[in-house]
C-alpha cells in the first residue's frame, strides 16, 4: 500500500478537504509542532489503495532575508544590499519547526499532493514544501511520477473530489516570479530604508516613525494619497451663478427646471440672463422626449471590487476584509476570494449555487423566483485564467457568522443574485422648456422593472417627483425664476476605495498585496484613516514624497512598479528571464539609489521645514558618562536618548515609560541608568544607555538591559539579582525587580512570565548562596512588623523561593500585560513543563515535588 503526503495551507483547510475525502472516516493527530494535525485515513489514488495523510502548513514555510552580517544596519553600506549582499531562505516562523515537522511526517511517504492555494504565492509555497520532503520520501521506481498538485477554487464535495480527480503539476514560472518579486522588494526596501531612517532619525526628533520605510509598491500607494493632499491645498474656490426656474403646472405643486448653461462665472452676465428671463411670464413646453433606459446588473465579483465595497458600503479596511474573506472560504461558505476575473467559465453551476439560497428569510423570494422563471446569463466580464468570481458555495446564517463576517458574505451572496438576475429597466422623460431665448429642463424618472436592484437597494433607481403630462407648445406660469450664487469646492481626500481602484489601474500591486501596502501605510504613519474611511496624509508622509518628487520622482510615480509586475507576469507565464529581470530590475535602481544618496540635501531641506532638530526636541532627563551634561529623552517614536554636546543618539526599549533610576551609575562607562517600564501590570528593568547600545561582554548583544548584563559585581546586573531559571522559555531567568516593593515580583530576562511574591515586604534581597536543591539563590526577605506572614512574630526568613515550605504560599506567577503585542517575549497559552502539577485554588505554589522547582511554577499555567 502506498503513503500519499498531502499538504494544506492553512489547518482549517487541511482538515476540511480531509473530511471531504475521507467522507468522514479519518483519524486525526497533533503534529510535532502543535500547530498543525496530522488527519489520516485509507482510500484509493490512481486506481491503487493508499493510506493518505492530509496535514498544513501556515502560511510560507520560509522566508528571503539576507545572511547574518548584512542585517546589521550599522556594519553595512546599504548600497551593498543591491548586489553584495547574499540572500538565504531562512525558516519563516523558526517556533513553528515547518521543515522538520513536514520532514517527519513526509519521510518515507511515496508520494505527495499538494493543496495550496491556487495563486502565485501558493505555487512558491508548493515548491518550499517540496524542498523540504523530496530529499526523505521513498525514491520514486524509474519514470514513476511522485508530485501531483491539486487545483480548486471553493471547499465543497464537487470541487475537491474534481480536484483530485484531476491532478497537475505545480507550475515552476509561477513560483520564480514570486521569488523574484520578494528579492527585489527586500533588496529595494531595505536599502532606501535603511539609509533615510538612520539619515533622518540621526537628524530630527519628532518624526513620530519608527521606520521611516521605503517599498517599491508602498510609496506610489503613499503617492496617490499626496497628490490628492496637493490638489486639496491647491485649490483656489471660484464663485459662479446658477438661474433656477420654478413652475406651475398645478396649483399647489411646483416643478424645478435645470439651466441648460448650468452655470456663468461672470455675475454681470448671469445678472443679464435673469434680467431677460424675467420679463417672460409664462415658461413654454419645446418638446417632450420619453426613452426606455437599462442599468445593468453587476459583473461577477472579484477581488478589487470586493474591497473596494468592504471599505466604502461596509465601513471595513481592506487588509481586515480579506481577513474575513479568508476565513469565510476555508469555512466553505464562499469561493477563493483571490481572483481577478469577473466571468464565470461556461460550465460553471449557477443554479447550483443559487439553490443554496432558497431558504434564506433575507433573499428566499427572490431567489425561488428566479429559480421558477429562469435566471439571466451573467454579463461577460474578464477573465483573467486564475479562478471563477468570487461566489456564496453554501448557505449561512447571520447566528453562524456574526459581525462582519455575516455583512461580507450578505453582500458577496447579494451580488452573486444580482448578477444572474435581470436588468433595471426605467422610463425617463426630459421636458425641454424656455423661459424667453434661455433654455431649461426636467427630468423624471419611472421604474418599469426592478430587476437586480430588488435584492441589491442601494442601486434602485431614486424616487423622483412626477413630471406633468404635457405636449409640445404647452404654456405654465412661472412660479419664481432667481440666481443662486454657489462656489467651487474642492475635492475630498482618497477613500480606500478610491485608492484601491486608482492602484489597480495603474498596476501597483496584485490583489493579493494592495489591502498589505495601505496597511503599511498607515501603520508607518504616513497617513491616517479619517471618517468615512478616507486617507489623510500626515506630515512625514506629505514630506517623503514631495522630497522623493524633488530629488527622483519615478521612485513615487507608479510607472516604474507598473513596468516591473508587467515583467513579473511575463516571468509567471514563462515569457521572461528570472535571472535577467531581476538582474536589470535592481541594476535601475540601484543607479536610482546612488542618485538618491547624493541629492538627499533635496529631501533634508523640506524636512527642516516641518521637523524639530534632536537637540531641541525632547526634555533632559539622563547625563551622559562622557560630557556628564543632560542628555535629551525623545519620546516621540522611536524613543531615543540624545546628547547635543557629544552629537551621539542612544536608542532604548520601546512601548514603555522611561524615567531616571535613582541617578546611579554605570560602573563601566559612568552614564546615569535609567528605569523601563510597561506599567503597572508589567515589567520593568534598568538599563544603561551606552551599554544597551554598545555590549560591554562577548555574551551580550545589542538592546539588553541590566537584568541580562553579566558584570560579575555591579549591583545592578543579572550576576547579583539573578534567581532561576524561567519556567516557560529555554534561555531565560528570573531576575528580582528591585523597583517593585512593596508589590514585590521577580520577572524573566526573556519572555513575559511574571513572579509576584511577598507582598508588603519591607525589602527583598538576593543572596549570594544557593539552594542545595535546585541551586536557586536564595532570598532574604524582610517584612513590616505589622503585616508580617511568617509564623510567630517572626519578621525576617532565608530561603528558596521555589522549595522552601514557609514561601510556598507566598508566590504566585503571571503573565506580564505588555502594551503592545509585538514586544511580548512568549504565548501567553503556552503549555510550561509539568503543566497543572500541584496547583489549588488561588494560583498559589503547592508544588508535590519541591525539588523541580520547574514543574512548581508551571502549575500556574491556564
């Protein structure tokens, strides 16, 4: 019997296509790395029997990055990262061990289908699988094929059990142009990074950026949001006059008439014009036209357009969209939501998926209507060649999805109805009249048949007053005839959906990565999303691109990404050299960024404009161990120490408060500490800012603290505040927070695992000996005479906090509450070694075995 390996990309996806075609009957396993299962059945594949086993990845499996010494920013020219720099694949989430767990479950395998998603990066995901297993599955017999790739678009039974019916091949062109697009971004990216962050950062102090980044398809994005900012700040507002006519057709109702000049921006002619038209007493019908107009019902779905709605109708970013989209289809609920087409194939199941719908309280009318009286051939859209639009596969109701996963899959069924439903048709009538020589119209409107705008209102054809029956040569008195005066007023700043539809006709980006590049945007505060979600521009946005104007403006203008993703596409379809783009690609901006280093000037001088010096930013805070004057803390991002006599900049950690700590001293360097802490329910630690910015020990690296310094005899350091080992991460160790009385706590060096312990102490201090049991150092506590927990009257005690029995009840662990995601060292919900050992209510230490003081802390963990 053969081993079939069958890969996913995503565990959700892994176990549904695994139920589809084991019809139920599957066992299923934790994977090696506890992300991903394992589900296994038997079956037949090519005719023979076969035991398969379907498991995941998540996501890439690996990542481009540059090798080890070409990451520092400051050992590198980044005009080296152009050429130089050689480039690695490096596991993209090392925690996750994806190569050596699909090694695991691959090894001996005969053969392997792959169930990626079926787009560009999903085909480079095959081939990252692929790299990983080929080299320990069973070598295939002669010319016997091993490698199948799996082609769907939806979850369900019909598409899957097809899919495996009809096995391919992944396509190599597909996945290069994937690599090619990720080492010309990383290569770019990093090199215009890199020099105007440290420029620039080194220079001002109120940027407010962490990173003041650079990317070949982010800037123009940034650009389109500017242009709009200039044509806003531009705009003179001129003054013009509009003739509005009233009539009377009937007594009590009264029709307004269009001018058929619209406007004048002379006041004295429009003057002219009233005058004139007010010596005519009666307005005379000219001709009376009736035509049957149709608004089309919508082209089928695609990924722009689904975006674009989300943001603009339904109030959601584009990145949070595709989010739930994603989640939508690996629940089966809708197809892929990654495609550009807008025509379904020929043999495509509409009634099918219409069927689905019947019984929704929403749309169940009009869908069994359409299903009784015949359903309309969607209009041909594009076809691109990836996959169908974007459709509803099954039905849902708003209790299973909730929230804005039910608005999305409302609106995508909506549509989905819409497009095999009928055209609007309407009668409009124009009256033309004249009012003395000035001409003037109406308009009205009637609806003769709804069409698709009954399940999709908001394109209904608005209600409109009706227009009197009238012919030609009819005379009506007027009711008033007047100017208005009225202003030209400018244009709003970019929505989302206008900025989404702007990028996609300009090619910058696929619709895979145009939701990232406005994310990035925004999240490197560029610009910031106003009411109605419309993109502001911010200050250091505005700047960066007028300074890229300034000095190259093909690296803002989209025409230069838009020729690449064209060569890109050409690589995809094999038309195109791999190696020659890319080489020809960062050969031009290479050129461009020698150009760009040499004019920054340019870019300098608007930023002077808009931007504070370091040394007149910030307030004094720390003196510096060489010049002993005030050093400067800037607390804008990212929050640095700067001292204006010696010109030096001290980066420190972010995310937290910094304050002085008890104006001590550095032993090695003579710089005043300071104290970093995030809040109350978190962590805090000294750290000295040459220190952390320049390693004193071959041990330390670059952004460590105090509490990982290992000066044999500095007060301050690891070596003398040192307790143990952390519990839940490998390399940590659990350091007293000499700050925290009378709310004492220990805390580790690494991840965010917090120690609370002897409360209401009067002082807590590591001693030099250790614990003959688990070589812990001990601690000597102190507590208020009037709130001591020790027997007796008892007030001072020694000993180890993990094994001694007087301390058992007098610790208890945590997790720290960090302020940002991003800086937390470890998964609040990872399981600690010995998990749920000697734990009772409360949370506190009753461990069974006190001698593996390990298994006692872990008990804490949920």
């Amino acid at each position: 019997m053969r081993t079939v390996l069958m890969v996913a990309e995503k565990p959700s996806l892994a176990q549904s296509i695994a139920k589809i075609l084991s019809r139920g009957s599957m066992s299923s396993r934790k994977g090696l790395n506890g992300a991903c299962s394992v589900h296994e059945y038997t079956g037949s594949f090519l005719g023979q029997s076969a035991h398969f086993k379907m498991t995941s990845v998540c996501g890439h499996v690996m990542t481009l990055d540059f090798i080890g010494k070409y990451n520092s920013w400051d050992k590198v020219d980044p005009a080296e990262l152009f050429s130089k720099a050689p480039t690695e694949k490096k596991e993209a989430n090392p925690k996750l061990t994806m190569v050596k767990f699909l090694q695991v479950e691959g090894r001996g395998c005969d053969c392997i289908v792959l169930w990626l998603d079926c787009d560009k990066e999903g085909e480079n995901i095959c081939f990252e699988v692929l790299d990983a297993v080929l080299p320990v599955m069973s070598k295939p017999r002669g010319t016997e094929r091993t490698i199948y790739r799996a082609k769907f678009s939806s979850i369900t039974d019909t598409d899957i059990c097809n899919a495996m019916n009809h096995l391919g091949e992944p396509n190599r062109n597909e996945a290069l142009s994937v690599d090619a697009r990720q080492e010309l971004d990383l290569r770019i990216g990093c090199a215009f990074t890199r020099f105007q962050t440290k420029y620039f950062q080194g220079k001002y102090g109120n940027l407010d950026s962490s990173l003041i980044s650079f990317g070949p398809c982010q800037t123009p994005t940034l650009g389109f949001c500017v242009e709009r900012h200039d044509k806003i700040q531009s705009f003179k507002p001129e003054t013009y006059w509009v003739l509005q006519a009233k009539v009377n057709p009937e007594k009590e109702n009264s029709l307004t008439l269009d001018w058929d000049r619209v406007r004048v921006f002379d006041r004295e002619v429009a003057q002219m014009f009233l005058n004139i038209t007010k010596m005519t007493k009666e307005a005379k019908v000219e001709s009376v036209s009736k035509k049957e107009k149709v608004k089309q019902r919508p082209l089928a779905l695609n990924t722009v357009e689904m975006l674009r709605v989300a943001s603009a109708a339904l109030g959601m970013g584009p990145q949070h969209a595709m989010q739930i989209a994603e989640r939508l289809y690996t629940q089966g609920y809708i197809s892929y939501p990654r495609t550009e087409t807008t025509h379904y194939p020929e043999n495509f199941d509409l009634k099918g998926c219409l069927r689905q719908q019947a019984n929704n309280p929403y749309w169940a009318e009009t869908v069994k209507a359409l299903l009784s009286e015949g359903i309309n051939r969607p209009r041909k859209g594009h076809d691109a060649g990836d996959h169908p639009p974007i459709t509803p596969m099954r039905a849902a109701t708003e209790a299973e999805l909730g929230g804005d996963g039910w608005r999305l899959y409302e609106y995508i069924t909506r549509h989905f109805i819409a497009t095999v439903s009928a055209d609007c048709k309407y009668l409009q009538t124009t009256i033309s009249f004249s009012i003395g020589p000035e001409r003037f119209t109406c308009v009205g409107k009637v609806v003769t048949s709804p069409g698709f705008t009954e399940i999709m209102p908001w394109h209904s054809i608005p209600l409109e007053e009706s227009l009197p029956q009238c012919e030609k040569g009819d005379l009506f008195p007027i009711g008033e005839i007047k100017l208005l005066e009225k202003q030209t007023s400018p244009p709003d700043y970019l929505t989302e959906a206008e900025l989404i539809t702007l990028m996609e006709k300009h090619g910058i980006g696929t619709d895979a990565s145009i939701p990232v590049h406005i994310n990035n945007i925004c999240q490197r505060n560029y610009v910031t999303v106003e009411s109605g979600r419309r993109l502001k521009p911010t200050n250091l946005g505005i700047v960066l691109v007028h300074g890229y104007y300034k000095i190259d403006a093909e690296l803002v203008l989209p025409t230069i990404r838009s020729a690449v993703e064209k060569q890109l596409n050409l690589i995809a379809l094999g038309k195109a050299n791999y190696h020659q783009v890319l080489e020809h690609t960062l050969d031009i901006f290479k050129r461009k960024f020698h150009y760009f280093v040499d004019s920054i000037a340019g870019m300098d001088e608007l930023m002077e404009v808009s931007f504070s010096p370091l040394a007149a930013t910030g307030k004094p805070l720390s003196r510096c161990g060489k010049c002993h004057r005030f050093m400067k803390y800037i607390q804008a991002k990212p929050s640095r120490l700067h001292c204006s006599h010696c010109d030096d900049t001290y980066s420190l950690p972010q995310n937290g408060t910094i304050k002085l700590y008890k104006e001590l001293r550095c032993p090695l360097d003579d710089f005043e500490l300071v104290l970093w802490s995030s809040g109350s329910r978190g962590k805090s630690y000294p750290l000295c800012p040459y220190c952390y910015n320049h390693p004193p020990f071959r041990d330390m690296k670059k952004g460590m603290g105090c509490n990982e310094c290992t000066h044999p005899t500095c007060q301050h350091s690891l070596s003398m505040l040192g307790i143990g080992q952390c519990v839940e991460c490998e390399n940590g160790v659990l350091v007293l927070d000499s700050t925290s009385g009378p709310k004492w706590k220990m805390a580790c060096n690494k991840c965010n695992v917090i120690v609370h312990f002897f409360e209401n102490a009067h002082k807590v201090r590591v001693s030099p000996e250790t614990c003959d049991l688990c070589e812990a150092a001990l601690v000597d506590v102190d507590f208020n005479k009037a709130k001591s927990p020790l027997p007796g009257d008892e007030t001072q005690h020694s000993g180890c906090v993990f094994c001694d029995p007087v301390f058992q009840d007098l610790v208890e662990l945590k997790h720290a509450a960090m302020r940002h995601p991003m800086h937390r060292g470890g998964q609040g919900k990872r399981q600690g070694r010995g998990r749920g050992k000697g734990r009772r209510p409360g949370g506190r230490l009753n461990p069974k075995k006190p001698k593996d003081k390990m298994a006692a802390l872990a008990a804490y963990f949920v």
